[in-house]
C-alpha cells in the first residue's frame, strides 16, 4: 500500500468513526504511523472536520423555532406579528442549514465542488485525494456496485486495468447522469473517471487515446469510446500508464460488460 492508497482509506475516517476488523484502514493507519508527512495530513484532516463539528453542535436553536418554522401561509397572513418572528428564525434557520451544508460538503466530503473541464477537474480531484464510497479489491464488484447504484456503465473498459487489484469506487455529481470514479492498485492508484458524452459537449478527445504531463510526476489520459468519456489519472509516467491501456482499442468489439 502507498501513501496515495493509505489517503484514499483513512479520508473516510476523520470524525472518530474508526472501523473494526478492516484490515486494510489497519495497513493505512500504520503507514500514517511511520511517515511524518501523511500523518500530518490524516491529523489536518481530523482536526479541520472536528472543528467544523463542534461549531455546528454549538448552535443553539431558540425554543419558538419549531413553532415559527409550522406556521401556514394562512396563519402568516392572520397574524402578521408573529411572522417577522418567524422570518427572523427563518433566516437564522437558514444559515444554520446552510452551516451544515458546508459541513457535510467541504467539511467532511467537499467531492462535487470541483468545477472546470472534466480532464483537468479529474486531475485536481485525484491529486487531492479522493473519498470514495465503496471498498472492494475485486474490479468486478466494483462494476457492480456502481451498476446497482444506477450507472449506466460501458460495454467495455480497459481489461488490463480490470485485471488490477480494485482499491474502490464512487459516483460524483459532476453532471446531470453523474460521473463513475474507480480507483486501481498498482503501486500507485489509477484513477479511471467515467462520464457520459451528452454531458461534457466541450469535452476535447476521441476514441485515440491521448496522454498529458501534469506537475509533480502526473499523467493524465482522455479519449472516448461511443457514448462514454474516459479520464485517467495517476502518479505515473506515461510509459507506466500506456502500459495498462494496452490491448485496449476505445471504438473496439466490447470485452466486458
């Protein structure tokens, strides 16, 4: 397991929620123990979400805000005093929902901010550190799990990569149809993303697969393949990377469903 793996596993366990009997969160956690600088990062991260936490219990919703927020649009027009009562703890309702928002989306999971073209959205995303939703070694599982939570994936995806160790998976609300993260082991993680075509009309690639150097040891890789964009990203070379595309051809007879 490497550090970008361990990130993806202990990101999910920032808030004390720490697991039982999982032996792979156990293998990320003792890497966090004997490198100085992913254990700064994983106690960041549980610092930043806690803090967020205690603010939010802090709140303290006056007694009337139930009652105001039951008002009826008729009770709001027979007794006008009560609702500029009302609106006022409408509003501080409001930003308390919207306090709790921020939480769950930038504090504990911020995944569906990353805004921009979907290759270099996919880019940034990778490079901090995804959080995915679902853990499985098996490539296959992972297929199935995104199948049974409503992906519409492609007849075929490159089988060498299918033939990695799976790290795990997640859906991100990046568009309309949403878009399939899968994430493979192969010293370092690969990050495969899955989007629709319809949903991306300025996505620049075709069924040839093209490659990018990104800063740090970064590449990227895009194409398409009928009605399906790919993105795949990972800390590699390209001569690395090309090597899990080969055998591959986007356009091609599928070989997996």
């Amino acid at each position: 397991m490497d550090k970008q793996e361990a990130k993806l596993i202990l990101s999910s366990y920032t808030l004390d929620n720490e697991p039982t009997g999982d032996e792979r969160f156990t293998q990320a956690k003792a890497l966090a123990e004997n490198d100085e600088e992913l254990k700064a990062w994983w106690s960041s991260q549980k610092q930043s979400d806690a803090s967020v936490r205690k603010s939010l219990h802090s709140f303290d919703v006056p007694p009337d805000l139930r009652s105001a927020l039951k008002m009826s649009m008729a009770d709001q027009q027979r007794k006008r005093l009560r609702f500029v009562r009302a609106r006022k703890w409408l509003s501080i309702a409001a930003l308390f929902v919207f306090g709790s928002f921020l939480f769950f989306e930038y504090g504990i999971d911020r995944s569906d901010d990353y805004i921009g073209p979907l290759a270099q959205r996919a880019f940034e995303y990778s490079y901090d550190g995804p959080r995915l939703s679902y853990f499985n070694r098996d490539t296959s599982s992972l297929q199935t799990w995104l199948t049974n939570n409503g992906f519409d994936l492609p007849d075929q995806l490159p089988p060498k990569l299918l033939e990695l160790e799976g790290v795990g998976c997640r859906p991100l609300k990046w568009s309309e149809e949403r878009v399939a993260l899968m994430c493979f082991n192969a010293d370092t993680v690969y990050h495969l993303f899955i989007g629709k075509d319809k949903d991306f009309p300025s996505f620049e690639a075709s069924e040839e697969i093209g490659y990018a150097q990104k800063e740090n040891g970064w590449t990227v890789s895009k194409w398409k393949d009928q009605d399906y964009l790919f993105v795949l990203t990972a800390k590699a070379s390209q001569s690395e990377m090309s090597q899990f595309l080969a055998s591959y051809t986007p356009g091609g007879s599928p070989t997996f469903h």
